[in-house]
C-alpha cells in the first residue's frame, strides 16, 4: 500500500495550502499539526505549538512517537489514537490525494491531567521536569482532555475534508476560468481572422495579421506561413514569419519543402510533430523543437501554413482544431484573392487588348494608350489623388482613344493635310468613344476623361469646347499626356520632337491648351528619364504582338 | 430502465460537460477522475458504455480499456475515447483495447450524445426505426 520510488513525496505537492489551513484551525483548538509522508518522512508542523511542549518535548520522546503514529496510519490508511506515557494525546489521519493514500497527518495535544497537581507532579518527576516551570505553563495548551480524542479527531477530519474539496473546487475553477478563457481567445482569432478578410489587401498582409493572433493564442514561439507562386495573384512565392525563430525564410521554406508538405499532401489534415528532427541538416533543426502544419487548400495546394515550437507543451487535438479552421479561412481567403487578382487581370488583358487594336490601326500609334494611360497616372499620382481616383485616370488614358474604332483608318493614317470633313471625323471620336463604353456601367466614373480629353482650359478644344472648372481634372492630365506622347513619338507625317522642343512646347501653352498645375508638376518630373521608361518595352504582350503583325 | 454510463477523466471540467448531457439526455452516469476509479467501477457497476479519457493518472485510458478485456465480468463493456492527443492511435492498438469510437478534444457534447445513442440503440430497434 505504501507508495514506493521518490514520487512519495510529490504526492503531497499542492496539498501545503490544505494542511496550512487544517494547522490553524486545529491550533484555534490548541492542536498542533504535523504532516508526513507515506515514507514516514516529516514534512512540517513539528514545531511545537507552545511553550509547554517546547519545554515537554525537550525531555519526552514526542517526535518519536508522532513518527511512529504516522508511519502506522500512513501504513494502513486507517485513523488512529495514541496517548503517551506522559500524558500527551495523538491523532493519527491518513491523508489521500486523489483517492491514492499518500502519507498522514497527525495532530497531537497534552491532556488536561497536566492541570491536575498531582499528576503534574508524578509526570514531572518521571521526566526529570520542573514542576514549577510546567504549572506556568499548562495553563492553555492543556484543556482537552484524554476522552476528548475520538472527538476531537472526527473534528480533525472534517477539517482536512473541507480543505481538500474547497481546495479541488478552486483548482477546478481555476482550470475551468483557464480552459474557458482560451476558448475565447481562440474563438476570437477566429472571428479576427474572417473579419480581416478583404479582398483588395494582399495576401502578405493578410497572413502576417494571421500569423501575429497564431502566434497570441496558441502559445507558440513563431508561426509562418508560404504561400506557392500562382500567377497572377503571387508572382512571387511568400513566406512570412511572425514571432521569434532561428530560421530564415528561406530556411523556413525549405523546411516546408523537405519536410512538411508531402506528409500534407498525403493526408489533407493537420500535421503534428511533437518531437522533430531534421537529419539531413541538424544545425537548422535545433530551431525547431516541435510544430503543427496545416495545408493551405482550396481545389488545389496554395501553401501551408505552420506553428512552430509551443512552449513548454506539446501540440494536442485542440491545436489541430484551431489549426485546421485558420488555415480553411486562410486558404478561402487566398483562393479569393487570387480569383479578384485574376478577374482583374482578365480585365486589364481585355482592355489592353481592345487599344492596342485601336492602336494597331495605325503603326505609328503603336502603344500610344498604354504610354498615355502610364504618364496619365503618373500625373495623378502627382497631383496627389487617392489610389481609386489613380485608377480611373490610368484606365481612362488606356481607353481614351477607344473612339478611333469609329474613324476610317485613310483618315487616320493619312500623311498629308486632312480635309474639313476628314478633321471632322476625328473629332467626332471622343463622342464615340464615350458612347462606346457607355453601356458598361462599371466604367461610368471614367467617361468624363474619354470624352473632355482634346478639350482645353482655354475652350478652344473639341468637342463640346467647354473650358475653365467645368474641365475634369482628369481630362486635362489626360489630355497633357496624350499631347506629350504624340510630339515623342514618330509620327507618318513627322519625326518624334526633341525633348527639349515638347518641354518648351508645354510650358508655352500652359494656361490655354494646358492647365498650368498639371503643366507644372509634369515639367518637374525627370522627364528623360521618365521617357526612357516609357520606352521600354511593354509588359503586356498584346500591343507589340499586333503592332508588329499590322507593319508587316 | 436507463442506461448506466461511466465517464472517466482527470479534467473535471470535461467530466461536468460530459455528464451533464448525458443526463439531460436520460442517462444514469457515473464518474471516475484517474483509470484506476474507472476500473474498479467497471468492475463493480459494470455500465453500459465507457467514455474515457486518453491520459489520466494512474492507468491511461488505452491501458484501461485493455484491462477490461482481460476480466470476463468487464469484457464486452463497449467503450469510446476522448482524446487531446495531436495524432490517432494506432487502429491495431484500438482494436486490442476493444476501442470502438475515439473522439479528439475539443469535442461538442451533442457530438458525443450523438455517438452514445450510436452506441446504446440496439441494432433491432434500428431496423424498426428504418
């Protein structure tokens, strides 16, 4: 029955509050208490409790026979009561913790005899005490007696019962406060998580947001997450790194890669690794202890995402869970984004598609809408605009000349002196134009820029020859940079204008065919420079592509 | 006459929840805190079903589990685990202990209500309810 090993006297760990308690209560009663464990050990309370056993215990065996009560009762686990030749009282109870017996715990009082003269005398004299000294002493510690024991000792147990099960209730409150505290924490992450779920924000972003609450709530010293390249949302493969970990990201990734994502791959849930070892390359293995990974998966492998060394814990189920549910959120959030990325760049490759068409009508206006559309947003980045308004003006500049569709190609790529009618005609193709996206409601915001882009600040531009503040800001940046790009650019009736001619030019006519802000911040770029850029090819295949089949 | 289960783990908190609905649910529940509780109940109450925890003090649930196999008296007494560990245990080992459903932590009670009844409802009744 007796506990074996050196774990006896663990067995007791967490119980000091209880026996704490149960000693000064039993000391309100003039009990003294000492506690032992199942090995006959004594882990406290021998103190005496007064002066008179102080004084009793100098000459009387006490500590002898309390060990020996203690070693019995811890022996069978069944209270006992003991009275001692010389007059002391003690009770022996076991004590169990979690239902095992783990030691005792015995109280002990001299009895009430000792008040007596004649005994007093007897005792003191069998063990060489002073009689005088002890009657001082007896007083308070000596009040119970003998038969007082057996009631004293059901006393006795009740206590250490109600210490022990009010100190179970708090360690079970406490235990539930934690557990209860941490599912709030993670049921935040979670709506964290799906709350900063939008679309336009990277995926970078995104994950280091997740990455910084994994690395909050799960109690781990680092999380990442690598996401693969899936054109044309990531160009680029991310990792990113939140917390504290001797690794590199590319380290990281390489972790991933030669570790984590076949074992991923091959089960499509969770992964724990409570005891990692990396061997082909130690050194970075001693940077992680332990880890969980989940895939990043929406129809197909996007990237994964990992925890990395939880503190002083293992990895659980609990973890797995949580895991499992950020890394569904993020990999819907990624799938998402990667689908806007590709509706957007759909988009972009249809636009680009349609003027550089327009564009390919005449082999000298090769890429003029893209160029027009790069210096359009360059200004209104200039003129400080926020990034939707950036927008609208650099899909206004690509589609600006949209109207051309409209134009018979002999007039607009006649080399010589067009007629009245013939100018007409090119006039008309602003109009056009607007009338052509007209029906597309997304694009309403950027009509204004299309149809105003010849008009000028002094009225005298086409069609409508509108001037002053009633001319869209948008259209006057566009309408400078479409100027710009025509005079360095070839044309079939004239060579491309040296820089320094066109920069004279706009500065001659800001104020009446320029606005003279725009014209100001243009002409304080580093336009050389600026041009060179222009001139390099376009990232976009379509407007080369054709260009060269229409001048062949 | 209802059916007595014995819920065993060493996390009180679970031990409430668990019970709790069980005995909404009309059970008669029993509970142990570590594997050696558990054993002796099973041996002395013989319940219906076992629920028991994966680490508890003493016994684990797994060696529990494979105990019971050894008494005629505590045999057939189907059981079902509750476990935080990250990883399954081994369908062989699951098999040897007489381990018919493990659940991973945390679990939703109606989750474990949902898998007793699987359990408790013989395979006639089953047939009528078809």
């Amino acid at each position: 029955m007796t506990p074996t090993g050196t774990s006896s006297s663990e067995v007791l760990t967490g119980m000091e509050s209880i026996f704490h308690h149960v000693r000064a209560h039993l000391r309100e009663l003039g009990l003294n208490l000492s506690v032992w464990e199942g090995q006959g050990r004594c882990l406290g309370g021998l103190d005496p409790a007064s002066e008179f056993c102080h004084c009793l215990g100098q000459r009387a065996s006490c500590d002898a026979a309390i060990g020996d009560l203690a070693r019995a009762v811890a022996g069978d686990g069944r209270s006992a009561l003991r009275q001692t030749a010389w007059g002391c009282t003690l009770l022996g109870l076991p004590v169990r913790n979690r239902r095992r017996l783990s030691g005792s715990a015995v109280a002990c009082y001299p009895d009430s005899q000792w008040l007596d003269e004649e005994v007093r005398a007897r005792r003191c004299a069998s063990l060489g005490l002073d009689q005088q000294v002890m009657a001082g002493l007896a007083e308070g510690p000596c009040r119970h007696s003998g038969q007082d024991a057996g009631d004293l000792l059901r006393v006795a147990e009740q206590y250490l019962e109600a210490a022990q099960s009010s100190h179970t209730a708090d360690h079970e409150l406490a235990t539930l406060s934690t557990n209860l505290s941490s599912t709030y924490e993670e049921l935040t992450l979670l709506y964290t998580i799906s709350g900063s779920m939008k679309v336009n924000q990277g995926p970078q972003e995104f994950l280091l947001g997740v990455c910084r609450e994994m690395l909050e709530v799960m109690n781990i010293s680092a999380a990442a997450a690598v996401v693969y390249i899936h054109p044309p949302a990531t160009q680029e493969e991310i990792v990113v790194v939140a917390g504290e970990i001797d690794l590199t990201a590319a380290e990281i990734r390489m972790l991933g890669d030669t570790h984590i994502a076949r074992r991923l791959a091959k089960y499509n849930r969770p992964l724990v690794d409570n005891h990692f070892v990396w061997r082909t390359n130690p050194r970075l293995g001693q940077a992680v202890g332990n880890l969980i990974a989940v895939p990043l998966f929406c129809e197909k492998p996007l990237g994964l995402l990992l925890g990395l060394n939880k503190n002083a814990d293992e990895f659980s189920s609990m973890d797995m869970k949580l895991m499992s549910s950020i890394g569904n959120q993020s990999a819907v959030f990624l799938a998402n984004h990667m689908l806007y990325a590709d509706l957007q760049d759909l988009l972009m490759g249809v636009l680009h598609a349609l003027t550089a068409s327009i564009d390919a009508k005449d082999p000298y206006t090769c890429g003029h809408s893209n160029r027009v559309a790069i210096i359009s947003r360059r200004l209104a980045e200039e003129c400080n605009l926020d990034a939707g308004k950036v927008q609208q003006i650099y899909l206004a500049g690509l589609l600006h000349d949209v109207g051309k569709i409209g134009v018979p190609e002999s007039t607009l790529c006649k080399p010589g002196r067009l007629t009245d009618e013939e100018y007409q005609a090119i006039k008309r193709h602003p109009g056009i134009g607007a009338k052509i996206l007209g029906g597309i409601r997304q694009l309403d915001d950027i009509i204004p820029g299309i149809l105003c882009h010849h008009e000028r600040p002094d009225g005298k531009g086409y069609p409508e020859g509108i001037s002053g503040y009633r001319l869209p800001l948008e259209a006057r940046i566009i309408g400078l940079a479409d100027c710009f790009d025509a005079m360095t650019s070839d044309r079939i009736y004239r060579k491309a204008l040296p820089l320094e001619t066109v920069l004279a030019e706009i500065r001659d006519h800001a104020g009446t065919q320029f606005d003279p802000m725009v014209a100001e911040k243009f002409l304080a770029l580093d336009l050389a420079a600026f041009l060179e850029e222009l001139r390099q090819p376009a990232k976009t295949v379509f407007p080369v592509a054709i260009a060269q089949e229409a001048q062949e | 006459v209802s059916k007595k289960i014995l819920v065993a783990d060493d996390e009180a908190h679970i031990l409430h929840v668990v019970s709790m609905k069980l005995r909404n649910a009309g059970f008669e529940v029993i509970t142990a805190v570590d594997g050696e509780e558990a054993l002796e109940l099973c041996t002395a109450e013989r319940p219906d079903l076992l629920i028991t925890d994966y680490q508890m003090p003493f016994l684990s649930g797994l060696e529990l589990c494979k105990r019971l196999r050894l008494q005629p008296s505590t045999r057939d007494i189907p059981a079902m685990m509750l476990t935080a560990r990250g990883f399954d245990i081994e369908p062989q080992e699951m098999t040897e202990a007489g381990i018919s459903a493990v659940l991973a932590k945390p679990f939703s009670p109606r989750e474990v209500l949902q898998k007793v009844h699987e359990f408790l409802t013989p395979p006639e009744a089953e047939a009528v309810a078809e």
